[in-house]
C-alpha cells in the first residue's frame, strides 16, 4: 500500500513540508489538512501590503491552487482536525470525518493571545493573524479617524505604520519600558521609538490598557490609568500562544510548545512538528527555546521533511527576523542575550546602520536598519560558523565578502 503523510496546518510549515517531500522524490500520499478556507498563503504582507492594498488575496498565495494538483497534494481546508490519536494512527476532522496516517506532521502554529479586559468583545478591537483577520482589519481602518495599538511588538509597529501611512491618528501602549523589548536591544528600540515619533506616532511605554470604552457597542476610547484615550479603532497584539492542544490531548510531550528533537520528532513515534508550534535546543541560544519566524517554519519543515525520508541532517539553520516599518527594513540575523558587547556599523541618524553583538571575540547576532548587504553577508558568516574582526565591523566601507569566501 502506498504510504500517506498526513500534514495539520496549512501555513508556511505545513505547506514547506509538503513541498520538501515531493522535490525530496517522495512519491506517496500526501494530505495538507487546514483550517482555513484559503490555500497556504504568506502571513507577513498581512499587516503591510496587504493592508495597503498592494496585495489581494491571489498575490498571497504561497502556490497557485494548480500546484497541489500537478504535485498530487490533497488539499482538506476549512474543516480543521478536533482530535489525534497515535494508537490508531488516526486524526479526526470537526466534520466527523476520520483519516489514516503512516506519518504524520503537526504543524499546527500558534494564536492570537487574547487580551481579557473589560470591553475588548466590542466591535472595533481588532487581532491580525490570519487573512480573514487582515480583511476585518482593513474596513476597519478605512472607516476609521483614530486608532490605538495595545502591543509594541513587530505586529504592533508594522500596523501602526501602516495606519500612519493612511493618514490616521496612532497611539501604541505597550507594557515594557520599550519597544520591541523581547527582539531588540535597546538601542535599537531607541532607534525605532525616535522614528515612529516622528511620524507623529504617540507613545505610551510602561502602559497597562485597563479597559475599553465603547459607545453604542463600538469601541471608543482606551483607559490607562488616569488616562482616556479616544480610538475608534484597537488593534491588539500582545503576542501568540503556540496551538497544542491536540498534541497535548494526544499525550505528546509539550513545554512551551509541542516538544521535538533536533530533527523535529516528536516523542510519539511516526509523529513531527514544526513551525511556530515547537520548541526544540537550539544551538544558537544554547537552550530549548519557541522561535516564531517564517524562516524558521521553513528550514525545520525541510528538516522534518528529510527525517521521515531516512535523513539524518539535524536542523542548524541560523535564526533571522525582518520587519518593515515605513521606510525601514529590520533584518536580524543570529540570537544573543547579550546586548552589551556592541560595534555599531554606519551611522543610525542616517536610517542606515547595523550593530554586532559579541560574546568574547564571537560574533553572536546582527541587526541591520536599511543595510541589506550587512545583513546577507554575516547571515552567510554565521552559518560557515565564523566570526568577523570587531574593527572590520566598526568599518562601515570594509568589504565583507573575503571573510565568507
């Protein structure tokens, strides 16, 4: 009998394991079980071009619907998986329907997390996560005069960006002390803070929103304390919770997110996971960590892909992050908890600059403002494993390309 992968979640992970297994020469059944109606699309245009409107819904798709024919993928959308079960060998969708599996692949991603505070079910208080999300978003601001973002996350920024961008009042709250807190260091949240400022972005840092105000049903204004901020328009996003449920009903080993191993096995056998739902030890930050980066779901689905076809190339990838923001690009290579050790190349009053980050005389993580050619370069440097002299880096004209080649 012909062997049948059967894939849950038909994001950027699901669908790179899919495709991994046919240019990998797999030749078996292949089944891409989503939740949504839509075929596997791209998540980061959602909360720029897309609410721009340079993007429809057809420029979003990963593959045009013809491909899951030509490469013989079953595709099951809008009817998601309600249970697993790994003595049968068996997924159940919501519609009743039961589905044999010889391998199965979870990559399920992660959710919204939900802001419990009095008025956040009124109408206007928006979540972006999924296209039909981004169409909700996208009426809403264009009848809206206000809006506040309870987040200063990428998510957070990217839409506040593009709200400016259409002329409307902005306002983001976030908790930390700064922006962009768990991603950046502090310079370059210092970077981002001046720049969204002086797009007329008001910022409240250290701010806990403690309710929504609604008017007729709709959202009218966020409370802060002894602070009123009128909005007509929030939008929350305040990070995601990795999407486990069926993996913990299935018995499958999870902490902070469905646990795998360097080859992204679960600790069922016959089962992987990828994506934004996993946590594995990741070599780069020298613990087990969840990391939520399409790149990431694309290099560990490629990873689990190889696995169920005898590989034994564990995943290694180098982290790397982007984010545009008005005229900013943010690109970030590698991982480090250590923002102290800087070399700043350029100059950041130009908008065009990075800064390395070194544990000793090892390079650690980069992050680039406008400087893509930095970014490409130590992206390479750090997946051949090596490191790069502090005053090269400091150099903003040294050539880099003799320490890859």
């Amino acid at each position: 009998m012909t062997q049948q992968i059967v894939i849950v979640g038909a994001g950027h992970a699901g669908f790179n394991v899919a495709e991994a297994l046919r240019r990998q020469g797999y030749d078996g059944g292949i089944t891409l079980i989503g939740d949504e109606p839509h075929p596997p699309y791209q998540r980061p245009p959602l909360s720029k071009a897309f609410l721009t409107g340079e993007y429809d819904l057809e420029r979003l798709l990963i593959r045009p619907a013809q491909f899951y024919a030509d490469q013989n993928i079953t595709l099951r959308l809008g009817d998601p998986v309600a249970a697993l079960d790994p003595q049968t060998a068996t997924v159940t969708l919501a519609g009743g329907e039961v589905v044999g599996y010889d391998k199965l692949v979870l990559a399920t991603g992660s959710r919204m997390r939900r802001l419990a505070i009095e008025g956040s079910a009124l109408q206007g208080v928006c979540y972006l996560r999924t296209h039909d999300d981004a169409r909700t978003l996208l009426e809403e601001l264009e009848r809206a005069r206000s809006v506040a973002v309870i987040g200063g996350g990428f998510i957070g920024l990217e839409v506040a960006a593009t709200a400016r961008k259409m002329g409307r009042a902005v306002t983001v709250l976030e908790a930390a002390d700064r922006l962009m807190a768990r991603a950046l260091p502090p310079r370059l949240s210092d970077f981002f803070a001046e720049y969204h400022s002086r797009q007329g972005v008001e910022l409240c840092l250290s701010a806990q929103a403690d309710r929504l105000e609604g008017d007729g049903g709709r959202v009218a204004a966020v409370l802060c304390g002894d602070r009123r901020i009128e909005a007509d328009l929030v939008v929350i996003g305040i990070g995601v919770v990795p999407a486990t449920e069926l993996a913990e009903a299935a018995g499958l080993e999870c902490e902070n997110g469905i646990t795998v191993d360097a080859l992204a096995r679960t600790s069922q056998p016959d089962i992987w996971a990828v994506g934004d739902c996993t946590s594995h030890d990741n070599g780069w930050a020298a613990a087990r960590l969840r990391l939520e980066s399409v790149q990431h779901a694309a290099d560990q689905a490629k990873t689990a892909a190889a696995a169920m076809m005898g590989g034994t190339e564990p995943y290694g990838a180098v982290p790397w992050f982007w984010s545009d923001q008005y005229d900013l690009k943010l690109q970030i290579a590698g991982l480090t908890d250590q923002h102290g050790d800087e070399v700043v190349r350029g100059d950041p009053a130009s908008g065009q600059f990075s800064a390395f980050y070194y544990t000793g005389d090892d390079l650690k993580a980069v992050y680039s403002v406008n400087r893509p050619g930095d970014h490409m370069a130590t992206r390479r440097l750090l997946g051949l494993g090596r490191t790069l002299p502090r005053d090269v880096a400091a150099d903003a004209d040294a050539d880099l390309k003799p320490f890859i080649r």
